[in-house]
C-alpha cells in the first residue's frame, strides 16, 4: 500500500471538509464541563448517562468515526471501548481529532493539544549532574504558587492534554508536589514524575501511588556506582537511585529508566541495559544529549555521528530479538535505522519517542504521520515560572501559561508552527527521504547553530553531507 494511499483514507474519513468542520465546533461544553469528545466518549463507553443535546449529537459523530476507522484498521468496537474508558485516552483522541479539525491530516501528524507536557515544576534539586538542561540547583524565585500550579492543570486540562509529567530539577523536592500529582489525576490525565530517584524510599513510593502518579521515569547513568555517581556530581547515589527503581517497581508503577548517551558512559550502556532488565523496569530509554544548560560545558562528550549509528544499531537489534525491557530513545533518527533494517518487509517495527508500534499491511505507511522529532508537535514544555518552550532541551520562550491563551498559543505560534514544517528544513535534513519519519532532533540543530530548522549535526546522513 502507498503513502499516499494511506494519506487518501484519513483524508477521506475523518479529514474530510465536512467532518473536520464538525470537529471544529467540538470545543469546551460548559454545560457539561468537558470537551465534547470527552463528553461523547464517556457516553460511548457507558461511563456517562446523560448530556447536553449538542453532547449527544457530538455522541453520534464521534461513534460514526470510530466505526469507521474501527473498519478501516481492524480494530474491534469492543478493544476501541476498554480503550476509551480511561480518561487520558478519551482526552487523547479528543487531541488528535481536534488536531485534525484545525491542520488537517498533516505529515507528521499535528495533535490538538499537547500529547505530554513536561513541566519542570522546580529547579530545586539535590543533585549536581554534568548534563542538567535546567542547571538545576535552587529553585526559581517565581516558581508558581500552588493555586497558580492548579490553574495551569486547569487549563491542560481543558485543551485536553492527555499527559503530564512533573520534572525539575528534582520535583519530589517541592513540597506541594503531591498535591498537584492528586489535582492532575482528578482532572483525568495520566500523571508522570521525573526523578533522580534517591527521594523515593518505599513509604514515597506508596504516596506516589496514592496521589495519582502513575508512571515513573528515574535517570541511570551508569551500571556502577562509579560511572553513575561521577556523572551525577555526588557520592553514594547510585545505591539510593537503585534502591527508589526497586520502590517504584514493588509498588507497580510502570518504571522507565532515562539514559543520556555521552562518551563518559557510550560503552557501558549495554550492561545498563541488562542491569534494567534485572531489576524489572518497562521501559529503557536513551536520551540525546543536548548541549544546553550545563550540558554546554561538556559537548566535547557528545556522541559523534558514528557512534550514534551504532548505539541505534545496536538498540535496535535489542529491541528486534526480544527481552524484558522494551527499548527506546528520543533520537529521531531510531524510525530511520529501523525502516532501513526492514527494507522488503510488510510488517515493520517504527520507533518513536513514546513507543515501538509494530506496523503491518495499511498501517505501515501510517508511520509517516507518526513522525520524528514531536518537539512543538506533540508536546512541549514549561518551566517553572510557567514559560512554554518547545521541550524541555529547547530553551526558546513561546509564552507563558499565566498570561497567554495556550491552546491559540499551540495552533496558531509560528515558531510551533515552523517546527511542525519538514518540507521547510534545511540542508540535508530538508532534503532527506527520511524526514517525515525523522526529521531531526530540533532541540540539537538549536542547540548546536541557533537555528532550530538546521540539520541535525548527530546524524551519520549529515556527516556525510559534509565530506
């Protein structure tokens, strides 16, 4: 099946004029308090009994779609209802249908609304590590308030982000921290942390559980106290680091360990991956390094172009043959390794950010719209003060949560907008075959020139460029 047949099916089915001026006018119901989508699939699924008559009739258009796409990629109406009876999910479609009402079915695919905000709550923090993007330490003096914290989940909440993930700095450090977790969950998003893990004894790990988180990510530097420690800047970390993995994966959350490949650690990153897979974790994930914050004073460590086209390779022959731990990495360039490794077969793996999806027959080409780099596409970040960046490596302000409109501020941005255009990147980046499925990390071309539509200088395809 083509591309472009595939591009022809959502475009006739759900992004068609007619449809995408339905969706349109699927906004915030203030009678029944919610988006109509979460409205109409809290009655799909049973969850609701009654609603508004423009509720309802959102209830018919919503239920026509799902067959529809039900239909179109085999899935059956009883998978589609387990799935839409969680809350973030119903906020997830609710993102991409509106996405559609407001783009179109666009390559890569643009969400209505964030599908992860990463909020850096605090710049606290009590560690000292060599690559912090934040140049964590203490905390801001105009960190939000609690109340002001609360009015920003309300407002995620309304454009309807499925996903937050509370990080910092060290975001367990801040003592509210629970409290919005709680507030977070209530409003039906799916609440993640991101630690350094030496805060969560396993008495935190039961409050964790209990004020909504649901996810944890703890960084891993190393698979040895020594690596580990020296990267983190602080003796005797490691021990608390593997004792909170060991809390959060007793306790049930779904663990993912976040790697930052650099030379100090580029050989030892398989062992850290074994060492996962001992300790029961679902997720590894390898982090690009950024050369941002105090990243900047060590991107003479940064991986070379070669060395990140075998530790892909590498990663990806992990991920093929199996095991414990599924593997990721927020490296663009992981959807090209994995389409070149599968040339000729209909059924391929295509690596995102957020998942390994295993596509076969229609779907594969469907990868496309997936995309690369989600950076100011399918999520961004804010800081403490409630500055909105592209993501958190990213450290260009777009507005501010207190004081702009966010979802005007999401669809209408240019600088989002510019992200979201491969066909506008330049050099070899722009010229790619692979740049619907990769495109780049745009935090690193930022990072690395200024210029965050420049090619990406960690790809072997751009180093070859160059000779």
């Amino acid at each position: 099946m083509e591309t472009t047949n595939a591009f022809q099916i959502l475009s006739y089915t759900i992004g068609n004029p007619i449809t995408r001026k339905i969706l349109s006018g699927f906004g915030f119901c203030e009678t029944c308090g919610k988006n109509r989508v979460e409205v109409a699939l809290e009655l799909y699924v049973g969850d609701r009994k009654d609603a508004c008559v423009k509720c309802k009739l959102a209830k018919k258009v919503i239920s026509g779609v799902l067959k529809t796409g039900s239909k179109t990629f085999g899935v059956s109406s009883e998978m589609l209802k387990e799935q839409f009876s969680h809350p973030s999910w119903r906020k997830s479609l609710a993102s991409v249908l509106t996405g559609i009402a407001h783009f179109g079915v666009h390559r890569p695919f643009i969400t209505g609304a964030p599908f992860l905000v990463v909020w850096d709550i605090t710049y606290a923090c009590n560690l000292k590590c060599k690559h912090c993007y934040a140049n964590a330490g203490k905390p801001l003096q105009d960190e939000l308030t609690t109340k002001e914290a609360k009015q920003c989940i309300d407002k995620l909440a309304r454009a309807c982000v499925p996903i937050v993930s509370f990080s910092g700095g060290e975001p367990l450090i801040r003592k509210d921290i629970l409290e919005l977790t709680s507030y977070a969950n209530d409003k039906g998003m799916y609440v993640a942390v991101a630690t350094n893990g030496t805060l969560i004894t396993k008495k935190k790990a039961g409050e964790m559980k209990e004020k909504g988180v649901s996810f944890v990510q703890i960084s891993l530097d190393g698979a040895s106290a020594k690596l580990h420690d020296s990267f983190r800047g602080i003796k005797g970390v490691y021990e608390k680091t593997i004792s909170g993995i060991h809390n959060c994966v007793d306790e049930g959350f779904f663990v993912n360990i976040a790697t930052t490949a650099t030379h100090y650690n580029y050989e030892e990153i398989p062992k850290i991956i074994d060492l996962c897979e001992d300790l029961g974790v679902n997720w590894f994930m390898i982090y690009n390094f950024i050369p941002t914050g105090r990243g900047e004073f060590i991107s003479e460590n940064d991986l070379t172009p070669l060395e990140r086209e075998e530790l892909l390779k590498m990663l990806w022959t992990r991920l093929k043959n199996g095991g414990k731990v599924n593997v990721l990495t927020t490296a663009p360039q992981f959807a090209r390794v994995a389409l070149q490794a599968e040339i000729g077969l209909d059924k391929k793996i295509v690596p995102t950010h957020f998942a390994n999806p295993e596509l076969s027959g229609k779907l594969v080409n469907l990868a496309e719209f997936i995309g690369g780099c989600g950076c100011g596409r399918l999520y961004c970040a804010i800081r403490p003060n409630g500055d909105i960046e592209p993501c958190v490596f990213f450290p260009l302000k777009i507005g501010n949560i207190k004081d702009d409109g966010f979802e005007k501020l999401w669809r209408s941005n240019p600088i989002l907008n510019g992200l979201r255009n491969k066909d506008i990147l330049e050099g070899n980046c722009g010229r790619c075959d692979y740049r619907y499925f990769c495109g780049g990390c745009r935090a690193r071309a930022y990072g690395y020139t200024g210029n965050f539509l420049a090619s990406d200088p960690g790809c072997i395809k751009n180093m070859i460029e160059k000779t």
